[in-house]
C-alpha cells in the first residue's frame, strides 16, 4: 500500500494535471479532495489534449478507480458537461466515483459569487466567480446541499425552500436583481440527478479500502499551497484547503494512511489574480517566459503572470505540507535563457527573511534578493534522462534541492507524457 498526496507548491497552474496524469498510469486509485470547477488541468497524452476541472487526471487511464471527494464542491451541470467532452473523446468514464457528502453548487451560488465580486470594487478578490466561495460558506454555515441529498426530493426540495428565502432575500434587498423560483432550479437538478446517481457513493470507505487491499492512492490536490484558505496570502485565496493536510480531510482519512507527499512547482513562478508577488518580472524576460510557456488559465484564459522562481516560497510549503519531494515542471522554457535567478530571501525595510511572511503588507513590501546562475541555451525537451540534461540544467535543479532541502523525484520537459524525467521512485 502507498498513499502518494500531490500538492501544489506555488500560487496553482504549476502543472500538476501532467504529473497526476504521468503517476496515475502507476495508481489505481486517483483520488481528488478539495476545490471546485475553478480549478483546471491540461493534459496532453498521445498527442492528444484534454482539458479537466474536477473529473481527476487518472482518468485517462480506463484501468485507474478515479474519486470526487467530500471536500470537493460539484457543479452538477459542468461536471456532466466534462463528463459528455471526455466521452465525446473517447475515454471511459464509467471508474468514476462521487462522494455523497460533497457539496453541491447551486446556480444562486454562481450568482452571488459575481455580485460579490463586482461590489468589491478596485479590492476585487480575482475570483473565478463560479460560485465556489458561497458555496464552501453555505457548506460552514450548515445550510449546504449535498450530493446525496439530490436522490431525496422531499429532503432537497426542504432545504432549497430554506435557502432560496434567505438568497432571495439578500438578491432583492441587499443587491436589487431577480430571485430564483424553487421551479428552475427543481427541473434541471432532478435531471442531473438521474444522470450522476450511478456515481455516488461513500467515497471515503472506497478510499479506506483500496488501502486496506494494499492498492497505490494518489491524492490529487487543485490550486496551490499560497491560496490555501489557511496558510495562503490572505485574502487573496480559495475557499478549501488545498494543502497536504486537506486530503485527509476532503477524502476521509487519517494522516497515519499517508506516505509521501509531492509538491509540484513549475522551474519558474506564476500568480493569477491579485495580490503580492515578489519576483514577478516585468520587461522582455518575463513576457518570453510567459509566450514559452503559454501561460493562460485552463479555466478562465486569463494570463498568467509570471516570476522567477521563488525558494522561500518553496521553503514555506516544504515545511506547511511536509514535502517528502518536489515535481518540477517545465523546465524546457528556460532553455534559451543565458542567465536564470532564483530568489533566496526577501528584503524588507533593510533586513533579509528567509521565511516566508504571514501579514500581506510584508510581503508586498519584500524586494527578492537573487542568486545568479548560468544558463543553459540547449534544447531539453527530447532528454529521457537526467544524464541527457545540460550540465547548467543538472546544476540548477542541484541548486534548488540544496536551498530548499527537498529531492526532486520528477523533471517535466515539455507537456507530452514521454517528456517526463524519473529521478526517485514515488510509489
């Protein structure tokens, strides 16, 4: 039995949908724990690209069990949508498994997300506004729906009466738009429900005992440790947990159960929506990392911005997921650069940090304090081995080992899953 956590090691979009995909193909349960549809992976197998939002990433393997845990919040209509596209691309999608204790997003979730969004003003947040927050916030206030509850009329018709007169309220007075009928939203939802009932099920006593059976689990994780509702940047996060830690809770079960836990970071660093971002760059250097690496959104489209890569970021998520490895990815779009920085510390008002701050105001009056390293200027993303890198590429990835203190157990060189480098075993 081994139970692999795979986690974000940045503000998210580090690529974590190509390395599930590549470790999948050895686990046969893949199992994702927290987040909604605002979340987006693209991954390219055999040369062909699929772009998921809450399906995991093993599904591409037909022989992979793949889960939507407790801790995940499902748009009923987008996951049917992702699950139509996938069938429509030939995969099976017939291993899938939803948690009867997820919560569901409802359309005045959606709504209020975008009003909330819009009152903020020039404070915007950078949601996504597909109704992931509201959702997560009815989900604390003990006023959610669950999956489950969608197979009991009068328990879902009781619970959406309840919420509709306090969201209709709140539409109507506190923001003077049209309320929801108890109508339109029944009818779509009774059809959602007779599709997904084949999929839900008690998702933790499947987790449980596949490894009870000695089955390999990979817990996927969606955004990145910096957005996480805790240990993120405040308030510039997402609404669940998408840390180490959360995966116990978003799957049910107990830490002891977990093995190794992976974070994923790109060889570069990218932040999308608002707040402080301490090596973000600017100029030429920076819109060709950003062309290289098409660095868009898989959900929104929105451009990415994009820095060098941060080790005091990596410091803190090492120590806040208890990293036992690092993926990196996209190395590959470095390859032209003569000269690469890594930022060390930061400095603030005349004194270096080493460690990462909490307080927001810190943080974006931190300046990175570099180190220089050479480039390398060759192609890498036909090598199959670490011997086949650039001697300045080998010596860069020893460099962040060194200062981060973690091993790196997988390079990526390129989107395919060929272009894949194993340096340590996972499972």
């Amino acid at each position: 039995m081994s139970a692999v956590v795979l986690i974000g090691a940045q503000w998210g979009d580090e690529g974590k949908g190509k390395i599930t995909d590549y470790l999948a193909g050895q686990a046969d349960v893949v199992a994702r724990y927290q987040g909604g549809n605002n979340a987006g992976h693209t991954v390219v197998a055999e040369g062909r690209e699929y772009k998921l939002h809450l399906i995991p990433s093993g599904i591409l393997y037909p022989q992979t069990a793949c889960v939507i845990g407790n801790g995940v919040v499902v748009d009923p209509e987008v996951l049917l949508h992702e699950l139509d596209t996938l069938k429509e691309q030939g995969i099976n999608c017939e291993n899938l498994h939803i948690s009867d204790a997820a919560h569901v997003i409802m359309p005045y979730h959606r709504r209020l997300d975008a009003l909330e969004e819009e009152e903020r003003g020039g404070n915007k947040l950078g949601t996504t506004c597909l109704g992931i927050g509201p959702a997560y916030s009815d989900k604390t206030a003990r006023i959610g729906i669950r999956m489950g509850d969608l197979f009991d009329r009068a328990g879902f018709m009781d619970k959406l009466h309840r919420n509709l007169e306090q969201k209709n309220r709140l539409l109507k007075t506190g923001y003077y738009r049209e309320s929801f009928t108890v109508e339109e939203i029944w009818e779509p939802f009774q059809a959602y429900a007779c599709r997904l009932k084949k999929y839900v099920k008690d998702t933790s006593l499947f987790v449980n005992r596949a490894l009870d059976a000695g089955q390999h689990v990979l817990f996927e994780g969606a955004q990145g440790s910096l957005l996480d509702l805790d240990h993120g940047t405040y308030p510039y996060v997402t609404s669940s947990y998408p840390t180490a830690g959360g995966a116990c809770l978003g799957m049910g079960v107990g830490p002891t159960r977990i093995n190794h836990v992976i974070g994923v970071t790109k060889a570069y660093t990218t932040r999308v929506g608002e707040g402080p971002f301490p090596t973000e760059l600017f100029g030429a250097v920076g819109r060709q990392i950003h062309e290289r690496g098409r660095e868009f959104g898989t959900t929104t489209g929105r451009p990415r911005r994009c820095g060098w890569l941060d080790l005091v970021v990596l410091r803190y998520t090492a120590r806040v997921n208890g990293l036992t490895s690092l993926a990196m990815t996209k190395l590959d779009v470095l390859d032209h650069l003569s000269s690469i920085y890594i930022c060390t510390g930061y400095v603030y008002q005349g004194q270096v940090l080493e460690e990462f701050p909490h307080q927001l105001e810190v943080l974006g009056a931190c300046r990175p304090q570099y180190e220089e390293l050479p480039g390398w200027q060759e192609d890498t993303s036909g090598a199959a081995t670490l011997s086949q890198l650039p001697g300045n590429a080998r010596h860069y990835l020893d460099r962040v080992e060194e200062l981060t203190g973690v091993p790196i157990s997988l390079v990526a060189i390129g989107p395919g899953r060929h272009q894949t480098i194993p340096l340590k075993p996972v499972f």
